[in-house]
C-alpha cells in the first residue's frame, strides 16, 4: 500500500506531457475543415469594366473564389469576376493560373468562372459543397479568402442569423440589384474586402455560404449567400448558360401589423403592394392590395420580410410561359385568377461610353425597368456622367431615360447608337435629349466635342 503514492506520481509525470500536447476537441475540429478546404481556395485577381463614372474605365480588384469541380471550375461572386475582362489565379500552391468567365447571376451575385488547367502539373483540390438550410445560429464557421488582398487567409466565429434581410434595395458595387431571391447568412467570423467570393465552411469542412458582404464601420458583422442558393445558380450556368427566371409583375410587402386590416389570419397570404406595368399580373387584373393565399393550391405567407425572398423565387422558378393558378382575398371575397408567366429575360443591358458628350448609357432591360420604376423598357438608360464634361455641364444625371435625340424617338439600344455615331461623325455643335426623370419630361442640350465614333462595351 505504500507504494501507491509512488505509482501515481509516476503515473502523472508521464501523463502530464502527453495531456500538455493534446489538441482540444474544438481545435482539432478546426484544423480539420482547414485541411479539408484551404487547399481549394482560389485568390482572384481579375481587371473589370466599369461605366459607372461617365467614362469606361478598367480597374483590377481582388476577390477569391473556391475550386467546386475537378475540371477546374471556381465560384465566385459576381462583383469580383461578372463583369472581367482578364482573370489571374493564384492556387494554394502559388501556382499562377489563367481563367475564364462562364457565366454570372447579379441578383445573387454568383459567377463561375473556369481555370486553364493545360499546363497545370499540380494537384487541384475540390471542395464539398454543404446544406445551408441545416445550419444554426450560434454554430462555429470559417471564412476563407483574401481579406484586403492577404491571402489565404482563415477567420473563425459563429453563425449570427440564418436569414438576414435588408429592406430596400441592395446593390452590389457595380451597381446592379441583388439579394431578391435570398436571406443571407450572418456571421462574425471576419469578412473583409477581398474575402468576396471566398467560403463559409463549417466544421465537417464543408461550404455551407459564399462570403459576399461586409458591413462598413462596423466589426465582427459580415454576410454570405447561402450555399443551397449558389447550388442552383451554379446548376443553372452550367447546364443553360445562365439562370432563366419566371416574372409576374407583382411587388409585395409583409403582412406584419396588417392582418387585422385585410381580414387574414396570422402566417396567411402575401400582399401585393405595387404592380409593375404592362405585366402579366396587371394582364390578369390583379390589383394593389390583393392578398395571394396559394399559387396552384399551395399556401403561401410573408408576414415578415424575410419571408419574402422566398416567395419570389417560388414564382421565378416556374417555367417561362406556364399557366398558375392564384388564389386571392380582395377585401372579404376570395376568387381565384390564373395568370400566365413571363421570362423575366436578360438583367442587364448592352454599354456604351459617348466620349465626345461625357456620359454613358446602358440599353434597358425589363428588370432595369421594375427596378427604377418605369413604365417600359423604352429609352436608354443613363448609367454615368462625367463630373467635368459637356453632359454633366448641361444638367444630365445618372438615373435619365433618354426618349428622343433632336426631337426623334429614340426606343432601344441600336438606335441610340446608331444616332450617335450619326451625330459624332457630323459637324452638329449641339444635341438636344428628350428625357424622363422621375416621371417627367426635360429638355437636355448639349456642346459636343470633337466627333469621334466608338464600339458598343469599348
């Protein structure tokens, strides 16, 4: 019996270095979705075209993107890479790569863009895509990418919220809308400038989000697409060239504090607040303050805004052309209206820079037209105005319709450009623009410079 105190001292003496080299569980958990997913991280660095200024400009950023397919393909967002003209790589293994743009969604902001793996003698690594809608608040993640241009760089924290909404219209830095199809994910794992693009990972070491938002002045507050979301865009590119969505025209608002007013119980139905113009909706007759209950049968409810993206996509997921069934509360009387869906067609229009009259314009889109309120898709959108130059000068801003050159209609995109060739290669002192600004007309007269003619995107 006296020897016991002997055994155990023994005993801890050697048990002691062992448990001071242990790695705890958490920690380990860690290094192993670090190991799972670093290897895939991509540190993007390519040169975009931007028009928003007045003048084309080409700027080089830096964003990141992660590895999701053995053929070299990498997720993105589309602000890092939607938009380039030239895309640099760099892999885990410093190896320099040359990539593509395949194709690119604004309203999510994903893109995918494509590695030239020709002379590539590494071994690239691939990462496992998650199930965003498993995850949980309070849950460990890490965010991956190239903060600030660090690369390589890894972040740790929690899960905020599983479904942030933002009110309002959000833009991403180009400029184009984004965000109406999804919640986002919040975290306070550190999301900076150049971690666009990079992966949320949770500890099975698996994406669960695409890092794309940072909060300025604020810490410890950064957002990601969810991963369920980016599935299916990146499904849709790779199989159709692009994401093809279905619109109705029907702007909505959540219910919360209405239903007294409207007659619905609580959780019921989707209120329409606006309709779009010349739309399918208006077509069917549907009307401001109309409460949708079902689309083909199917309950349907936002009573908080969050609730909203959801719906939207259930609408823009239909096929182009097929027939729904609505059933509505319009004021104490619920009838049912079939409506017929519409493609909701290309997002963004053609550029050009008008160098000698210091703007540049945009061709319109129907999506460009629900965004800025307008009543169709006639007209060039004004995208940018030079601070010093003869359109700025004259009082044109960002956000004109441009209807009419020298008193002639001017409807789309060729014809503006065609008039503006004509006009550039005269020698027309003067232009005058017939313009719509929220909602009015106003006369624009400008000095042009010297006449000069150029390419639609150069």
């Amino acid at each position: 019996m006296k020897r016991c105190p002997l055994i155990y001292c023994f005993l801890i003496s050697w048990l002691l270095p062992v448990l001071a080299t242990a790695v705890p569980p958490l920690q380990q958990a860690i290094y192993n979705a670090r190991d799972r997913v670093l290897p895939a991280l991509v540190h993007i660095q390519p040169v975009i075209t931007d028009y928003r200024t007045g003048k084309m400009i080409k700027q080089s950023v830096v964003g990141s993107g992660i590895i999701f397919h053995k053929d070299g393909y990498v997720v993105t967002n589309y602000h890092v890479a939607g938009k380039a003209e030239r895309i640099i790589c760099t892999l885990y293994d410093k190896e320099q790569l040359k990539a593509e743009l395949i194709g690119g969604d604004p309203m999510t902001d994903i893109a995918i863009i494509k590695l030239n793996l020709s002379d590539y003698k590494g071994n690239l690594h691939v990462a496992e895509f998650g199930n965003s809608d498993s995850i949980q608040v309070g849950q460990f993640v890490l965010a991956m990418g190239s903060p600030l241009a660090l690369s390589r760089s890894v972040s740790c924290g929690v899960i905020s919220t599983t479904d942030r909404y933002f009110s309002g219209d959000v833009h991403l830095p180009s400029g184009e809308r984004t965000g109406v199809y999804n919640n986002w994910i919040q975290t306070d794992a550190a999301i900076n400038p150049g971690n666009s693009g990079g992966p949320l990972v949770d500890l099975n070491g698996k994406v669960v989000g695409i890092n794309s938002r940072a909060t300025l002045f604020a810490n410890n507050i950064g957002f990601a697409i969810p991963i369920n979301i980016v599935k299916f865009v990146v499904e849709s590119i790779l199989t159709k060239g692009k994401v093809i969505r279905s619109w109705i025209g029907v702007q909505c608002q959540e219910l919360q504090d209405l239903e007294g007013w409207f007659g619905t119980a609580l959780n019921e139905g989707v209120l329409i607040a606006s309709i779009d113009p010349h739309s399918p909706a208006e077509d069917a007759g549907l009307r401001a303050g109309d409460i949708i209950l079902k689309v083909d049968s199917q309950s349907v409810s936002a009573r908080f805004a969050e609730e909203l993206p959801t719906f939207y996509k259930m609408i823009a997921d239909y096929p182009a052309g097929k027939k729904i069934s609505l059933t509505i509360r319009r004021e104490d009387v619920v009838i049912n209206i079939d409506i017929i869906t519409r493609e909701l067609g290309n997002l963004l229009g053609e550029d050009l820079d008008c160098k000698e009259w210091g703007f540049t314009v945009k061709g319109m889109t129907k999506q460009m037209a629900v965004d800025n309120q307008l009543e169709d898709t006639l007209g060039i959108y004004v995208s940018g105005v030079k601070r010093v130059g003869p359109a700025g000068d004259a009082g044109l801003v960002p956000g004109d319709v441009i209807k009419g050159i020298n008193e002639k209609p001017v409807e789309t995109f060729r014809e503006f450009y065609d008039r503006y060739n004509e006009i550039a290669n005269s020698a027309a002192d003067r232009v005058l623009f017939t313009v719509k600004r929220y909602g009015s007309t106003k006369f624009i007269l400008i000095k042009m410079d010297n006449s000069k003619t150029t390419e639609p995107g150069k």
